[in-house]
C-alpha cells in the first residue's frame, strides 16, 4: 500500500478512463464500507482508488415517467430520507435498513452493496425482485444489465476493466403491488444474512397474483434470482397451498455451503421459511397499495 | 487456589454505620473517568507516542502446529526502514518457574514460549518474529520477506480429540501430573494435570437417591471481547532502563514478568498503566511488551506495537472450550444427595487453564454431603488461554445449573424452591476447603421470588430459565497513597487498575466518607509501578474489594497524622484527638475548648508542626467475602428458526454492601450481558486445517445493544464481616448463570435441553426438529 494513487474525476469518461488505464489494481470507492475495510484488514492493496462520489449521475434520484433512477453512490441514509420512494419500494428499502449501521448507511451505497458481489448483500435481492436493471458505463460505451446478472459468483462481477454501475432503473408500479425483503441473522443488527429472503408482488382487483419475483441471498454462490418460486404465487390468492409452495421451491433452490454462519441444512430449510414470511409481508403492503 | 492464607493477611471487621456518602448515587457526570471518556481525552494504550518511535509487527503462524525449522530474517533487516527484527533467538530461555499472573498460574517456561515460537508454533497466530521500522506498511512489507521453513505436523483442537491415546502431542516432555496418577505416567499427553476433591462418599449418596440425573455438556473457547486491543510502547534507554506504557490489569505483575524475561532487575523498569479499554481477565498476560522492549532495546528507539482485532482473536487467550460431565442425585423430596462432576478443560497451548478455579466453583452454592469433583487441564492447538471473568465457572455451571433444573423438575419442586431447599448458608462445608462464612445466597433466591418478574405472563414457545453461581474475592498485595494537597483536597493514589471504570469513584467515595469532605474534592487515579508498592493484579474480583482496604487503611493514616498536627498546636496527645465530620477535635471536654480544626486549616498549619498530611498503605489483603448471584430469564423461541430472543432479564446479587450502587448495577448488566452472548452466538470456531475462521466481531458475535432487554438488577447487602465497608467483590459472578439460565429457559418454553454451546439457531433448530417427532408419537 506504499504507492496507492486517489483519483476523484468529476465526470463517468474521466472514470472510466482512468480505470481502464490503471495496469495494478484498481477499486472503485464510493462509501468505501467494503473497500476501506477491506484495506484495513489486509485483503486487497489497491494501487489506484477511483472516489466516484463527484460524478453528478452517480449521486441523483430522479423519476423516468413513473419509473425511479438513482444513482449508484447514493448513500443509503439518503434513500431512507427519501419519503416517495420509500412509500413506493418499502421491500428494497428493508435490505437498504439492513446493511451495516446507521453510520455505516450514513456512507455505503446500493451500488456498492451489489459491486462487492458477496452473495449475501442485503439490498441485492429486494433489488432483484424489483426488476432493477443497472446502468453500467465504460471505456466502450453504456449497456443496460438486470441487476441478477451482475454477480457472477463470490466477488466477481460482469464488469468489463474500466466498467462502472452509474444507476439503477425500477420500473413504474402498477397498483395493488408490494414488496419485502426479510434476511436472517443471530443478531438484530450488524451482521451478514445467513439467508434473505426478498419478494415482490401484483395483485389484480380480486386479490390474485398477477406478478412476482423472488429471490434469495446467501443460499448459493451469487443472489438467486427463484422463478419457480414466483410460479408457486402467480396465479393463487397467496393462500396457505402457495405459501408452502412458494417455501418449497425457494428451499429446493438453494445450493449453500457449509460455513462459520450457518449450515447447509439450516439455510435451505430457513430459506422457505424467510421466503413465505417475506411473501405475507409483501402481499399485506399490496393490500394497501390500491 | 494453592494459596495458604496468611496469618499475617489484613481483615478489617465491618463497621455498622450511617453512611454520608458511601452508598449514593453521585451525579454520573462526577464520575471520575466520565467526561475523559466521553471526549475522548482519556489516554489508552494506543494513545501514547513518544518522539522518534518505531512501529512494530508481529509475524505469526499460519499452522497450527508445526516444527520451526529455520527462520531466515536477512532480507527483511536489508529492508530501508527496518531498524530491528526479533525471533526466539534474541529472547533467554525460561526455567520452569510458577508464578501468579492474575487469577490463572504462568510458567515462566511457557510464558516466554507463548510471547515468541521457540521449538514449535503451537496454534495459529503464534507469534515467531517481530520486526521495528520507520512506519507500519514498511513492517509489513519487511514481514514478507521473512522466511520461516515450517515442517507441520498433525494438529488437535478439541479438548475430547486432545485427550484420546493416539492424539497428536503438543509438548515432548508433558506427562500428566496430579492426583489419582499413581505411579507416575510412562506414556506422554495431552493431559497436563489431573485434580479430584471428594467430600462423604459419593457411591452411598447415589444408592440414597431417588432420582438422578446425567449431563454432558460441551462449550465452545469464548474471547473476553474486550473492544481495545492490546498495545504497548516500549522505550528502553542507553541507561539501561524501560519505561512501557501499555493496557495491563496488573502493571507491577507486567512488571516482574519483563524483568524475567529480559532478565533485569525489577527496579529498572517502568509500567504506566494506561486507561483500560476492557479487560476481564484477559489483560492479565503479557503479550507485546517483551517485544516491544526487545525491539526497543535493539533499536534504540521506542517501538509502539498495536494488535489488530484477528490477531486478538488468534493469539491472546480466550477461555477454555470444555467438555463437563454432571451426576447428580437427589430424594423424592428434594434433598441432593449426591453430587458429581467431571471437567475437562482446554488449556490452549500450554497447561494452565481456569480448572483449579472452575473446580472449587462447581457445586459451591449448595449444602452437599457426598461429592465427587474430578478435573483435567489438556493442552490443544489453540491460543493459551487466560482468565476471562469467573475463569471457567459458567460452563461448568451450564451443567450443574440445568441438572439442578432437571431434578426439580422430576421432583415436582418449583426451580427456586428447589435451591432453598439445598442452599449454602454460613456454616456449609465446601468440597475443596473451608466451610463457608457469612454468606446471601439464599437472599438472592428470596428477592428473586418475590420479585415482579416472577408475575410476567409468558405467551406461547416462551420460558422462564433460573441460574445461580458463586464466586470468590481475593486478597493479595495491595498499596494505596493518599496525599492531602495544601487546600485541603485529597489527591488518592492506587494500585488496583480501574478496569472497570467504576474504581476511582468508589474509592473517591470512601476516601469523602472517612475525611469528611465533599466527594468532589477528592481526586482519585491510578500509580505507576514507580509511584507504589507493590500491587497484585485487578482480577479474582479484588480490585474494589481488596483495593478499598489499602484505601481506608491510608486514609486513616493521614488522617492520624492530621490530628497528630491538631495535638501539637493545642498542646495535648494524639490519642485526645478525634477526627470527626472532616474535622479534628478535642475527643472530651477534659482535653480542653478548642475550635475544630478543618483538613484545609490543619494543611496550613502542616509545615510548621511536622509537615505535609498523608497517609498510606501496603498490605496483604485477607481473601474473603465470597459473592453469589440468581438470575431470571425469559425468552422467545422461534420454532422455526431456532432464534432464541431474550425478552426479559433479572439479576439478584449479594454485592456485601453497596460502595457505589450505580457501577455495581453496571458490572451485573455488563457480566450477564457477555453471559448471554457466550450461551447465544460467541464461539470460536475452527477449519479442517485448525486456523481460526471467525478472527473478527463479524462473526465472532458479542451480543448488539438491539440484541439484549434492559436488565433489571436488585442488589442483596449482606456484609463483608471481615471488611469495614462489608465490600464483596461483585464483577465476576453475573457471568456464570446466564448459560444454564437460558437452557432452562429454552427448555421451560419449548421443552428440548440444550447442552451443546452456543445455543445459537441451527442449534435450536436441531434440537427441535429432533424432538418433534418424538413428541408426534406420544
């Protein structure tokens, strides 16, 4: 770390460029919760840190017609601070409340949370179930990609060198919708998921599913995006029979490992049992969203 | 313990009176160390600098056991900016030589082997080089390039493997010691000590039982959690001498410990005790100081050495994993008939781990007459462990506690009942030595009935789990100075490291009572070695208890030589002069009609009658006024996830007699709170390759505020009698119920008995869906 080079550009082409020029190793710091940690702790000695907080795109909330964009380095306190589109995603913004501290909300961004790429990222899958897609920017141009495709395994992204998330796009919700995001840890606060459980959902005028994504972290080596799990709600009243289909096939999805948070066992069996809590949650929320 | 008491040990009987002072509740911003806290002024260990120091690293081990073939440190010292590298190679070998460090034994063999890898690095994050430089990235730079030719060998973590015939031995030369070991061993192990202590005979008082119950319960190694880590900076001088400034309980005991290592004399060195960041047993060793010294001397410079969170975890002793077997039987109405245990207990990499301790504590709480306590101390390839609040009494209490419950239970007595029904009162003979004094147990199992918490309703997979413990108060080598400052105010010296915060205020408090001056005129902090005798360490629950005594017997000194000043300026003896409501006075109207004179006017008079008004005290402490404890709990099991939430928690106590009711409420939540976190979540846990996979607060998980209710705490006074306060020490008993309480808890609400540690969800979970079926067949 004795040659470590800061660079805070001021617009996405400086960004990129230098990114994609740096031939060490390059980390994009927007909070810096995972990033700086990380330092700390010895695991990576970055040669150049790109602070992409100063870039106006990255930072924004704005509204595309009904739909919501903001930017990747917004913090998550100052989503939380934001009334409209807390009311209109309360399932993402459970897995924002969930991520670190109130403090460490104060700095780290849902962007962030996803570029880490650990499986476990609290914001990822509410994001997943929502039908974000990101906005990536880099030395050959801009390409729009769901945020379920991001991950490609345990710290790896799809990220091409120079390659950056600039914003995610939530589509606009039809009426009668809601989401949830549940995750279970030992501890009320400051932990990492041992599973999560997010679920989004439509009903029509009679109460039945029209729509739904479901997806889970920390069941598998990236966020899981479930569609057998959703096909147990589409289509029902989410009555008892599809809650315990939908526990079933987010239970048969996972494929954990064993490890110092949870066990194999314990997170498959968990995994239904978060998915159907989360599912109730949703479905209450799209009851009072007429 | 092995230590005879001495006839010659200080008791001073309690003194019945209206306290001023003593016993109050001063505003909490009074405290003495508040507002330093809070602004961040206090001075921890890794708050001094000194001009021109070095930082210092320590290259530790990847292997949990392997050979020291060679290390090759060549390079690193070529490195610009190294300016000193120390292996085992610039440290004397040791001598097996015993010593007390706190509440646990050190060898002096061991010690010198656990502060640097000779043969052999024990466990992972065995320390086997240490290097000074200009900053810290080039230290760590300078330990890349470090070569150490490891040859590994198989590795034993768990104390059950550690045990078997065919485990992978530690030590060459060890060969279980102890009692029931005839003739001596010709097989080398893993078993350092065997203990046993027998009281009646054990096999009649089975055959006079009517029901009997067996437990065997397993703990997992638990780290004290302390939020500083340790840090040191040394400065050792062309003279000769060293000045270390570090996080220490005890820095007389650091003291004598450096000058065996670095073989000194024990006047050349220095230890300024800095503020402590938590500690609870584990600042009782040395770890950095050595080498920091080492490296200092080398240098020629002071070197500053800061652990960082993995390597507390991976090097400074947790408590000991343990594996504890339970019999115990009783009548049909109640009355305990016989009583068994075995312990077995992780030492870590050396022997010595918190046995003799947990083996007086087993049973002591009860009035038992047939008892049979066998122990052994087994090494493994885990960090050596070190004393960590009650040193091994809550997880032989997770056994005895819940069998208590059980037994209960199959007599169809209420839990608290129970207890009352076989409680240790004054008079009861213990298993391990003398019968017991003046004691409260069986109050705090009366406040604990009939207090509210017992009226709680509880809903649905909720339960009530009750636990007592015991434990005792040490004495040892204490010294205190007080020095009356030329206005009047009182300037307290002492040698008992505040590790808990609350020292200097009570102490403060006393020293108000018995001068008769407002509490805030009396300054109150910690000396140096150079400014005192010798002090043994805050451990053992001394630090309040053994520390006030030297307190009172100082401040009695000043206040003897403030009326020897009164009687020479009226011209009578000392003896008829009383000193009363911070004032001396003529002790009868016979002595003759002077004006009281006040502690400020006496100070100006000082010089002229003899000179300056202080007091002091070095004295051995009698041990004594041993504390016991009942706690309540409530929780929550989610039978679908196995989370067990706490809903509700009450602690009663036997505190002798409350100095400073606000800390003493304090040390009960902080004991019973890291309690909970142990029987919870906190563990360390192991790979296949015996390293440490959760070095870090992440997942090494000490319970969250969030996490825990507001725990209730009622505070039982039955004095001390051989203390003038009646003090009891208080910090280390709320730790030992929680464990057994919660399983009992759990047990009460959804009717499994957890005995495996931590009773963390995929635990819970287990054990419930194990259960199920049985319960769908009945």
């Amino acid at each position: 770390m004795q040659n470590l080079r800061y660079e805070a550009p001021e617009t996405l082409a400086d960004a990129t460029a230098l990114l994609a020029a740096e031939d060490g190793m390059a980390r994009v710091l927007a909070g810096g919760t995972d990033v700086i940690v990380q330092m700390h702790s010895d695991l990576i000695e970055p040669d150049l840190i790109v602070d992409i907080k100063n870039i106006p795109e990255l930072t924004e909330i704005t509204k595309e017609g009904g739909a919501y964009r903001f930017g990747a380095a917004v913090s998550g306190k100052t989503l939380m601070l934001h009334e409209d589109f807390n009311k209109t995603w309360p399932g993402v913004m459970d897995g924002v409340r969930l991520i670190g501290s109130l403090q460490i909300r104060g700095r780290a961004s849902v962007g962030g949370n996803l570029c880490n790429a650990s499986p476990a990222a609290d914001s990822v899958p509410p994001m997943i179930a929502a039908g974000a897609v990101a906005s990536v920017a880099g030395p050959a141009g801009t390409r729009d990609v769901p945020v379920e495709d991001i991950v490609t395994g345990p710290g790896q992204t799809c990220l091409d060198k120079g390659e950056i998330v600039v914003s995610f796009l939530l589509p606009e919700r039809p009426p009668r919708s809601g989401d949830a995001y549940l995750r279970f840890t030992p501890r009320t606060e400051m932990d990492i998921a041992v599973v999560g459980a997010g679920v989004n959902l439509t009903l029509d005028d009679d109460g039945a599913c029209t729509a739904a994504r479901v997806a889970l972290a920390a069941v598998a080596p990236t966020p899981l995006l479930v569609a057998e799990a959703a096909d147990a709600l589409i289509g029902t009243k989410v009555d008892e029979t599809a809650l315990e289909a939908l526990a079933a096939a987010a239970s048969a999805a996972c494929s954990p490992i064993d490890d110092k948070r949870g066990t194999v066992e314990y997170r498959i069996k968990v995994a239904g049992v978060l998915a159907r809590r989360a599912a109730a949650i949703a479905l209450e929320r799209a009851g009072k969203n007429q | 313990m092995g230590m005879k008491p001495s006839p010659y040990a200080t008791k001073i009987p309690y003194e019945e009176k209206d306290n001023k002072v003593v016993g109050g509740r001063p505003n909490p911003a009074d405290r003495s160390d508040a507002i330093d806290k809070v602004t961040g002024r206090a001075r921890y260990a890794a708050d001094y600098n000194l001009p021109g120091q070095l930082i210092g690293k320590v290259l530790r081990s990847p292997h949990a056991h392997a050979i020291i073939k060679s290390i090759d440190t060549s390079e690193a010292e070529k490195l610009p900016g190294v300016k000193a590298v120390v292996t085992r190679d610039d440290f004397p070998d040791m001598e097996v030589e015993h010593a007390a460090s706190g509440e646990l034994m050190v060898n002096f063999r061991d010690v010198t082997r656990n502060m640097m890898a000779r043969e052999k690095a024990l466990y992972d994050g065995h320390p086997v080089a240490a290097v000074a430089a200009l900053s810290e990235s080039i230290a760590k730079e300078a330990m890349k390039l470090i070569k150490v030719d490891y040859e590994v060998l198989p590795h034993v973590i768990d104390v059950r493997d550690a045990m078997k015939d065919d485990a992978p031995l530690l030590h060459e030369e060890l060969f279980t010691k102890g009692a029931g070991i005839e003739p001596d061993p010709s097989k080398k192990s893993n078993i350092a000590t065997r203990m046993e202590s027998r009281l009646g005979d054990i096999e009649e008082g089975f055959k006079q039982a009517d029901f009997i119950v067996e437990h065997e319960s397993n703990t997992k190694a638990a780290h004290q959690g302390y939020i500083e880590p340790q840090a040191s900076v040394a400065n050792f001088t062309e003279g000769g001498t060293i000045e270390v400034y570090t996080g220490t309980q005890g820095h007389h005991v650091f003291r004598a410990q450096l000058a065996k290592l670095l073989k000194m004399d024990i006047s050349k060195i220095k230890v300024v005790p800095a503020e402590l960041g938590g500690g609870f047993g584990g600042k009782n060793n040395v770890y950095l100081e050595p080498l920091a010294a080492q490296l200092s001397r080398m240098a020629n410079r002071p070197v500053k050495m800061v652990m960082t969170r993995d390597e507390v975890f991976r090097a400074t002793g947790p408590t000991s994993g343990t594996n504890c077997k339970v019999r115990m039987g009783c009548t049909r109405d109640g009355r305990i008939t016989a009583a068994q245990a075995e312990l077995n207990y992780q030492a870590g990499a050396f022997p010595g781990s918190s046995l003799p301790l947990a083996s007086i504590t087993v049973f002591t709480r009860y009035d038992l007459e047939n008892v049979l306590v066998v122990g052994h101390d087994v090494v493994c390839n885990r960090p050596k462990v070190a004393a960590y609040r009650a040193p091994g009494a809550p997880m032989i209490a997770f056994a005895v506690e819940t069998a208590i419950d059980d037994l209960a239970r199959q007599c169809g007595m209420d839990p608290i009942d129970f207890r009352l029904k076989n409680a240790a009162k004054q008079g009861t003979q213990t298993h391990f030595g003398p019968p017991l004094g003046q004691i409260g147990y069986i109050e705090t199992l009366e406040a604990a009935k009939a207090s509210p918490h017992m009226n709680e309703p509880l809903g649905p997979n909720q339960g009530r789990g009750i636990a007592s413990g015991f434990w005792f108060t040490i004495g040892n080598d204490t010294s205190a100075t007080i020095n009356i400052s030329e206005d009047g105010t009182a300037s307290l010296i002492f040698g008992t490291v505040d590790v808990t915060g609350g020292m200097r205020s009570a102490f403060a408090m006393i020293v108000a009572e018995e001068l008769g001056i407002p509490f805030e005129k009396v300054r109150t902090q910690v000396g140096d070695t150079s400014a005192l005798g010798f002090n043994f360490m805050t451990a053992g629950s001394r630090g309040t208890a053994a520390g006030s005594m030297a307190v009172v017997k100082a401040t009695r000194d000043a206040i003897h030589r403030a009326c020897e000043i009164a009687a020479r300026k009226w011209e009578v003896e000392t003896d008829q002069v009383v000193w009363e409501n911070g004032h001396a006075r003529p002790a009868s109207a016979n002595v003759g009609d002077f004006e009281p004179l006040s502690l400020a006017q006496l100070c100006r008079e000082a010089t002229w009658f003899g000179g300056t008004i202080a007091g002091h005290a070095e004295i051995n402490v009698a041990m004594g006024g041993p504390g016991f404890g009942t706690h309540l709990v409530d929780v929550d099991v989610d039978r679908q996830t196995g989370l067990v939430k706490v809903l509700r928690y009450s602690i009663f106590q036997d505190a002798g007699k409350a100095v400073y009711p606000a800390f003493i409420e304090g040390q009960f939540q902080g004991g019973a709170v890291q309690g909970i976190g142990m029987a919870l979540n906190e563990e360390y846990i192991y790979s296949d390759k015996g390293t440490m996979e959760n070095p870090g607060f992440l997942d090494y998980r000490v319970p969250v505020a969030s996490d825990v209710p507001m725990i209730n705490t009622h505070i039982v006074e039955v004095p001390n009698p051989d203390h003038p306060y009646g003090v009891r020490g208080i910090g280390e008993v709320p730790i030992i119920p929680p464990l057994a309480a919660i399983s009992n808890a759990i047990h009460d609400a959804v009717g499994v008995r957890l005995l495996d540690h931590p009773m963390s969800p995929p635990k819970v979970l287990k054990a419930l869906d194990e259960a199920a079926p049985a319960e769908a067949a009945e």
